[in-house]
C-alpha cells in the first residue's frame, strides 16, 4: 500500500543529480530545509507494529538514507484516545534530539515529523540489526564481556535521558535495538514520563505524588514495584528495568517469570526470584542492588542528577568499561 517509486523532482529548474547520479550537496540542503511529504521516500517492508502504528523501512529520494517511518492511523488514534501517548512520544524524542551529548548515540532519534489527511508520520533512525532480544534468545544467554558492554551503553543512555528531565517507563530488550554496528539505540518514548526544567531538580516525593494519578504503563517482567503499589514512576524505576535486563542477558530469562500478568505481578512485589547456578558473582551482586523493592535505595537512585549514575558505573561488574569510550567501541562479538 505505501510502496511507491522514486520520483526525484527537481522544485527549481535545476539539475538536481550529479554526473554520478548523486544529488548535489547544494539539492540535499534545499531538501533539508523543505517540509517532508510521503512522495520523499520510497516504502519498504514493516518492520515494526505497535498497537496503533506500523513502521516501516524506508528511503529518503533525495539523499538515499534509510530510516524507519512510523506511521500512525489518526481516527485510530483518536478512536482508542492515544493522542496524549503520540503527543509526548513527539516532545519526548525532541527533546532527547535537541541537546548532542556523547550519549545521544544511543537512542533513537526523530528527523523531521510530517502528516496527511489520514496519518501521521515520524522519520526516526532505522536500527539496522533490529532488537536486542532476538541475539539474547539465539544465543541462550550473553557471556560476561557481552552483558558488561550492553549493560554499560543501557546505562549512558538512560544516564543521559534523565538528565534531560526524561523517564522511559517501558524499558525492555524489545525496546532496545541496534544498530548496523552492533550499539544500541533505545526506543519507544510513547509511555515515556517528562517533566519540566523546574520539576528536574525537585524532590522525588513530589515527583512521585504528580505522577500518582497515572495508569499502568510498561511491560509485566520489567515493571517496577513501586508502579503496582501506589503507580508512581521516577528514574529508579528505569534502574530497576536494568537490574531485570541484566539479569535476562547473564541468565536467558527475565527475573520474574510466570503464566499471568498476575502472577508476575505477585512475585515482584514479594521480590521473589532466583539465580540459576553459575550467575556470576558480580553481575549478581549488581542486580541485587538494583532490583531493591524500596526505589530510594537501588544502587545510583540518590546520585547527583545530570552525571550518568557514577555509583553504578563504579560497581566492580564494570571494572574495565570506558563509559565515554563506548560509542567507539567495536561491541563483543554476540555467540
Ligand atoms: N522497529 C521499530 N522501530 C525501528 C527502528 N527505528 N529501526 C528498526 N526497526 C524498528
């Protein structure tokens, strides 16, 4: 339905395409600065679906760029009252967008937005090698190098998005996709929670009670404790999402595991999970002090907001680790 051709059209008169059939640096700046429609990219397959949007892989015709447009069916929107969900994931990933940190590798991040009658549409990075989980379930569980190296890019990253005031909320391997080089870029800001310059520094109680009134967002396994009791979210509910990814990299599974939402629900709130045998030592040491019912006392909850969670960063599971380095990096291979 949305496969359609390249149509290179030159707007001024002008050759537009070089001898190499490249566009011209001066053609690709015009572009850029020109209000994007669907005739600017050629539709590939979908290669995401979410409940009131599909993203497909598609190429930008003037500068022949992958990205992944996620499209979103408006009277679906509006039917299923999801407007508010599409409205923060927007100024979420522009705010996340508009401020360039060594970090800012390591989400997904928003080109331009445009819409149709029916539609609405966001440019965003295409992840080449799709999402994490995948490559835990292939391989059964990640070795130690793997899980540090991960664990390490999940923690810059969320460093980074709370410092800019942003809590994901839905964190999970699912969300977590790669890159062509193998780096994480996270995604899915729609049950992301904002608040503003002045809330950014604020007490935590206060946060808490703003928050209160909100439904249930997230996924079962990751879910925090503090979201099932009294539905309130802050950072340390993004840690504890770490504490459940790095223990479903080392051991193949989520922590928290069973047949019913319910009963996922239970045994959190009972901390009621276990190490297989041969969990090694400092990961686990890591995730106990992650995976802490209490979210005041996780490992990094009462660091200096803005500096990347040094107190987790210092923990001995990540002796080794260059966390500015990261983006550099070539990522441990995944067998
Ligand atoms: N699936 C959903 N979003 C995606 C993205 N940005 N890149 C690749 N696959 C995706």
């Amino acid at each position: 339905m949305h496969q359609r051709q390249a149509r290179p059209s030159p707007r001024n008169g002008h050759s537009n395409v070089q001898a190499n059939g490249q566009p011209t640096p001066a053609s690709q700046a015009a572009q850029a600065a020109l209000k994007r429609t669907p005739k600017d990219f050629i539709f590939g397959k979908v290669i995401g679906e979410g409940s009131f949007s599909v993203v497909y892989l598609a190429k930008d015709i003037h500068t022949n760029k992958e990205y992944a447009i996620k499209v979103c069916d408006k009277r679906h929107i509006i039917r299923e009252k999801k407007t508010e969900y599409i409205k923060r994931e927007k100024e979420v990933l522009n705010r996340l967008g508009s401020n360039q940190s060594p970090a800012a590798p390591f989400f997904v991040k928003l080109f331009c937005t445009f819409q149709d009658t029916d539609r609405l549409y966001f440019v965003l990075s295409f992840a080449k090698r799709g999402e994490l989980l995948p490559y835990i379930n292939k391989v059964g569980s990640f070795d130690i190098e793997c899980t540090r190296f991960y664990a390490a890019e999940i923690l810059v990253a969320l460093g980074h998005v709370h410092s800019l005031g942003v809590i994901h909320r839905d964190l999970k391997p699912e969300n977590i996709l790669l890159d062509e080089n193998m780096h994480i870029l996270i995604t899915d800001f729609g049950s992301a929670k904002m608040f503003n310059e002045s809330e950014k520094e604020s007490d935590e109680e206060e946060n808490s009670m703003r928050q209160r009134r909100n439904s249930f967002v997230g996924t079962a396994q990751y879910v925090s404790p503090e979201l099932l009791t009294d539905k309130s979210a802050s950072h340390s509910s993004d840690l504890w999402a770490l504490g459940c990814i790095i223990y479903q990299m080392v051991a193949g599974l989520p922590p928290f595991w069973a047949r019913s939402e319910y009963l996922i629900f239970q045994k959190i709130l009972k901390l009621e999970y276990e190490f297989p045998d041969g969990f090694s030592p400092s990961a686990r040491d890591l995730v106990e002090k992650l995976l802490v019912l209490d979210p005041k006392q996780r490992l990094g909850a009462n660091d200096p907001p803005g500096e990347g969670y040094p107190s987790i960063r210092a923990h001995p599971f990540f002796q080794g680790i260059d966390f500015r380095k990261l983006s550099e990096t070539n990522p441990p291979p995944i067998y």
